[in-house]
C-alpha cells in the first residue's frame, strides 16, 4: 500500500508494514528533545510515578533556552537541579544555556534525521518536518511516559498536501508564504493532520526558510508539516551528524485529504495582526501603524539567512529612535556565522540590541515586554492577545525584511522599496 | 460518566496564553487562578468549581503547555465541550485525564448560564436548559482507557 510521510514513519516506527489513518499505534521514538521547562516538569513526573531511569539516555536531547539567563534564584535552582540530573542519567547530548534555541539547536548538532519520528518539548517541535522528520509538540506528561518507557500512542493523521508553484518576488520570504496559507486557509486548515509541502518552488526553498514554514505548520493545526529530504537535506545534514542519512519522501500514489495549489509569484510581504494568526492582511493594507518594538528573533525566523535579509535593509540606515530594534540569532552558530560575515556588524550600526540566544521576548517568559498600548512587530511565531507578557498590547508577525524595514520608519512598513 | 454544570461560553482559537498565561506564572495559585482565560472577564470573576465549558474552533491552540488543561481541572471545570481542539491540548486532556469532548454544533446549541449534561463515554451532550440533545464525537477505546485510568502515567510501571 502507498503511504504519505506520516504514515510511513508511523508504520516503521511502530513495526507495521501498513498504517492508516484512524488507527493508534504505540511507536517507539528515535530521539525525544526536551527544553528545560518542560525537562523540569517532566523529570519530577517520571520520579513520582515510580520510575528512576529514562529509558535511553542516548536518545534524548535535553537543551535549556527558554528561561535564560535565570531571572531569580526559583529559575536558578530549577536549572541546578537539571544539571544535576543530566549527570545523573548520564545525557550525553545536553545543550546548556548559550548554544541556541532547541530547534536551531537539534537541526544544527545532527539530531534530526529525516523519517525519524521526535517528539519534543515543545510545540514548535514541528520544525524537524524540514528535514525530513516526522516531529511534533507533546505535553509534560506525554514526556515523563516517553522517558520511562521509549513510546508513545499516536493516532494516524490524515495528510494534507501543499503544492508550492512560482518564484518568490523580491522582498518577500518563507515566512510571507505560511502566512499567506495562514490567512487563505485558516489555523484550523491542517488540524490534528500531517501537512506535505511539495512543488517547484517547495524544492528550491533552502532547509532555513523550510524551517520557518514547518515551525509555523502547527500555528495551522498540524501534527506534522513535512518538507521532502531531498539532496539539500542531505547537504545540510552531511557534516552534522555521523549517523546514515536516506532520503525520505512519500510513496507515489500515496492518498491525501485535500490538496491545496498555490502560486507565490505575486506574493506581497504579509502581516498577521493581533490577535490571531489567520488575522492575515497584505503589508499595503497595514502599513503605518507605529511601533515601539522590532524584534528579529526566535525559532521561526532568527536564522543565517533571516538575518541577512534584515541587514540587506538595514545597511546603512538606522532603526528609528522611537523603536527598540531587539535582535536574537537562535543559535551561537548564527551568531558566529554573522559576525564573520559582517552581517552583525550592519545590525549593531543599525541600532540592534542583541540577546543571547534563547526564546527571548517570544513567549513573554523573561524580556522584551511590552507597555500597555503598545506594539510590536516580530519575526516570531504567535500574536495571541498577552503572548509577549502584557494582555494590552499588541504583537505582528512577519518577515525579517517587514520587520527591518518597520524598524527603520518607526511604523509598519513595506521592505520591497529598500531593495533594489 | 456524567458531568453536569453551568456552561461559560468561549468562541474560536482559545489558545494556551489565554489558558494559562506566561504573565504571573510564578506567582501562587491563588493570584494565578484569577487571569486564567483574560479575555472573558465575566468568566474569571464569576466561575465556580463544577461549571462547564463550551468553544468554538480549535480550543487550545498554541503552546505544548500541559498548564492549559491542568489548570482548568484544578479550578474543577467539569469539562471541556467545544466544536474541536487542538492537537495537543487534546493529547494533554487525554495525559492527565480531563474530560473533552468534540460535538459539532455545541456552540450554537448552548447559551451562557445554561445548564449542561455530559455522557461521557457515550458523548451525548445535553442542553437541560433548553431541552436540546446532540451527538459528538466518541473518544477512540484506546483513549478512553487512558482517561478512565486517571492518565497516561498510571500505566507505567516501573517498580
């Protein structure tokens, strides 16, 4: 039987030739990431059930980017106490605060391999899709279950299909096209399914901006968004990761609930306005609206080439003097990358203030919080009404670009006229 | 099981911020259980332990925060009766057992204030007030055996 990427992980994984959609299986998982919040919980959960032993160090991936630097001596002790039990379980692949974001982190140090199945830690765990994975956000106590006993129940999700048509127009990026899905289809378009993005222009997509799209397939519903591993992946993958890379893709012929064609070559730069991600308008219909904070950060959009499209038009000008341009690349790889190539140089001239490189002010968890009334323009993932700390403000989403070019009039603004 | 109560009503894309907010998330219970679902302030000044609630679309959407059902089942929300969740908060009300369910139609079958009755493991929901029955979505047995252990983690046995 031909099988979609979702079914095809989910039968190897749980031993059957052959799955479809409806059934649960139990699937037994390759790697489980954790961040430190949900480490912490999780941890303690597994030790009050009665278990004393995660099922296979070795599988698990334990990064601490969400509460960092600690804020107070709570935060602080918690992160002790997951150092401690680290060594005690004997995790090799721990990342302590200073090497990334954890999803920037698990495609950058070779833990992702594609048709693995990953659950994680956190939602955006759907970013693995990218290269290949079959990954997907789960709770603390789906987690403690996964590092007791090495598998999880999984229902079989029907499959969604993307055909991605057209060149991308100057200006305009990954994040322009899972908004605009976003904003044509819904957040509902892809709920509790696994999502196929596939198409000339899904080909030619660099695994950074794949990235972007499938951290953002579950703002859409998804269990899983799945990019093809095709030779870009295996590029990518090549001096990351010392395990055998195959490429991974769904069966000709494989049967899908809906496929939706799309062509981008009119794309325009798109915003999602507060306070819901499908609340999606084209920048001509927003610009102007002034805002007090630019921030290039995050999962979704703080990556090599995220940041070079900023800088692309940020050079030479500055942020404007009633906007804090707050800038966080997702990983010290980023940041090492940037800084060889000039592009963080540009953004400090601009008047960037940078972050170390953890969640920031995404998820409102530590800085960046906003004043009642006021508003900001994020490369991030989420614009719920209070998602950045303050219930009276208001957040946008966009690109990299958008938000540069946002930076430097002290408004929302179009980056299409900084580009020659 | 039957669950019964008072119903507050909620549209669509109830997400976790909303459910359980990063803004005073370290402060007791006490004070945190008075911002959990801002955005209906009647709801955070008036709920009682025993009531019940009813979405729209996508409840729950966001974040892998298990806070957002734990929470509603500490405050002792009977249950959660919505048009459809997201994924993982559905997998989340599964892990520590709080009762969900799908009923297409619900939104519109209820109004605020009026009481509603749940058959669980038949999902049949009830409106009393208005004498209105509706079907949902019957839970899968492998989930409803996870729900009716008290959550994923009782059956792991390590001892």
């Amino acid at each position: 039987m031909e099988m979609t990427m979702a079914e095809k992980a989910l039968a190897r994984a749980s031993g059957k030739e052959y799955v479809k959609p409806g059934e649960i299986v139990t699937a037994a998982i390759d790697t489980l990431m954790v961040a430190d919040m949900s480490f912490y919980d999780s941890y303690e959960l597994m030790i009050e059930h009665g278990c004393s032993d995660i099922w296979d160090p070795d599988r698990m991936v334990v990064i601490m980017d969400h509460q960092f630097p600690a804020q107070n001596s709570a935060q602080a002790e918690k992160h002790r106490k997951i150092r401690e039990w680290v060594k005690k379980q004997g995790i090799r692949h721990f990342y302590d605060a200073g090497v990334g974001i954890c999803h920037q982190v698990m495609a950058e140090k070779g833990h992702v391999l594609p048709g693995n199945l990953i659950p994680g830690g956190d939602s955006h765990t759907t970013t693995y899709g990218a290269l290949g994975a079959a990954s997907c956000g789960i709770g603390h106590s789906d987690i403690a279950y996964v590092m007791a006993k090495g598998s999880l129940w999984f229902l079989v999700p029907e499959t969604i299909r993307f055909i991605l048509n057209g060149k991308l127009p100057k200006g305009t990026s990954a994040k322009d096209i899972i908004l605009k899905i976003a904003g044509n289809y819904s957040v509902n378009v892809a709920q509790y399914k696994s999502i196929e993005f596939s198409g000339p222009l899904a080909k030619e997509l660099s695994i950074d901006d794949r990235m972007t799209i499938c951290n953002m397939g579950v703002e859409i519903g998804a269990k899983f968004a799945f990019f093809e591993a095709d030779d870009q992946t295996m590029e990518y993958l090549k001096n990351r990761t010392d395990q055998p890379v195959e490429l991974f893709g769904p069966d000709p012929g494989a049967s899908y609930e809906a496929i939706y064609e799309m062509d981008f070559s009119a794309l325009e730069p798109q915003v999602a306005c507060p306070h819901n991600v499908d609340n999606v308008k084209s920048i001509v219909e927003v610009e102007g609206i002034p805002v007090q904070q630019a921030f290039l950060g995050s999962c979704t959009n703080a990556k090599v080439e995220d940041l070079e499209r900023a800088a692309a038009i940020l050079k030479g000008r500055k942020a404007h003097h009633e906007t804090r341009l707050i800038v966080i690349p997702a990983s010290r790889e980023v940041y090492l990358r940037i800084s060889e190539s000039g592009v963080l140089h540009t953004l400090l001239e601009a008047g960037a203030m940078l972050g170390p490189p953890v969640c920031g002010p995404c998820g409102g968890l530590n800085n960046g919080i906003l004043a009642n009334n006021e508003t900001a323009i994020c490369t991030t993932n989420r614009n719920f009404k209070g998602r950045m700390g303050n219930p009276e403000s208001f957040v946008y989403l966009a690109s990299p670009e958008t938000v540069a070019a946002s930076a430097i009039e002290g408004k929302i603004a179009d980056p299409r006229k900084y580009l020659d | 099981m039957i669950i019964k109560g008072k119903v507050w009503k909620f549209g669509d894309d109830i997400s976790t911020d909303y459910l359980s907010p990063s803004f005073g998330m370290e402060e007791p219970w006490e004070e945190r259980k008075k911002k959990i679902l801002h955005i209906h302030e009647a709801f955070t000044k008036g709920w009682q332990p025993g009531d019940i609630i009813v979405a729209g679309q996508n409840f729950g959407c966001g974040s892998s925060r298990e806070s957002a059902p734990a929470n509603l089942k500490r405050m002792g929300i009977g249950c959660v009766v919505a048009e459809s969740f997201a994924r993982i908060f559905f997998r989340n009300c599964m892990a520590i057992a709080f009762p969900v369910t799908i009923c297409k139609g619900v939104s519109t079958a209820f109004k605020e204030g009026d009481i509603l009755e749940l058959d669980f493991e038949r999902s049949i929901v009830r409106n009393q007030t208005q004498d209105i029955a509706l079907e949902g979505t019957r839970l899968h047995p492998d989930l409803l055996k996870i729900v009716q252990a008290g959550g994923i983690l009782e059956s792991i046995k390590c001892k």
